[in-house]
C-alpha cells in the first residue's frame, strides 16, 4: 500500500494573515484561490512586486498597525482605530501623538513590564526546585 502526500493548501485569509498583508488589498487572482504551503513559501522567499508594495505602503492589517504603533489591538479598538492603515497613515499618528496613542502606549509597556517580571520570578523558582 503506498501513501500519496496530500499538498496542503490554506484559504487566502490564512495565507494574508501568515504574509501580514490586509487580504483586501492583495490581487484578485490570490483572493480567488487557494495558496499551498509550497506557494506560501515561494512568497515568504521571494516575494512578488505586489507583496513588496503592500508590506511596505499597506494598508496594513491590524495587528501590524498595532505592532507599529507599539500598542495592543484592543488599545487600536480603544483609540477608535478600527481599519486597515497604511504606512504613511501610521507614520502620521506617530507624529501627532494623539492622548489615546500615548496612553496606549504606557499601558502595553506596562504589560511588557510585568510579563518580564513573571517570567524572571518563575525562571528563579524554577532554579529553586532544581
């Protein structure tokens, strides 16, 4: 009996969301279709001109908004910031500094503070019971 390797293949919005491109912005022809872990590869690799464009100008999905901006989704929810931005858009926010970005902001290193924190203390337990 011989085993036939079945090519894996993902719906587009898996395919955007593992690229960190906004499904909506990309051609119609990779919408449309199905991507193989072989064909999201080649893209990771060597990405095509459309790609390149939109990793770069956007409109960015909102976890890049998010990352960078330096804040959470929920904070881009927070701040009002519910569609896809481009570069240029994002750029502009950093420069005006709205109250809810810098807000945002100080909430997300607190975070970051803090899950640091964790992590040293339960490293030093683990150390403890070694």
């Amino acid at each position: 009996m011989t085993q036939h390797q079945s090519t894996q293949t993902m719906k587009p919005a898996t395919a955007a969301k593992k690229l960190g491109v906004y499904l909506e912005a990309t051609p119609a022809e990779f919408r449309e279709g199905v991507v193989s872990r072989a064909e999201l590869n080649a893209l990771q690799t060597d990405p095509p001109q459309w790609l390149r464009d939109l990793r770069r100008d956007g409109p960015h999905p909102r976890p890049v908004v998010a990352a960078k901006l330096g804040v959470s989704i929920s904070g881009l929810a927070r701040g009002g910031v519910t569609e896809p931005l481009t570069t240029e858009q994002i750029e502009a926010l950093k420069q005006e500094r709205p109250e809810w970005l810098e807000r945002e902001r100080a909430t997300q290193a607190e975070v970051r503070k803090e899950a640091a924190r964790l992590r040293k203390r339960g490293s030093e337990s683990a150390e403890d019971g070694a």
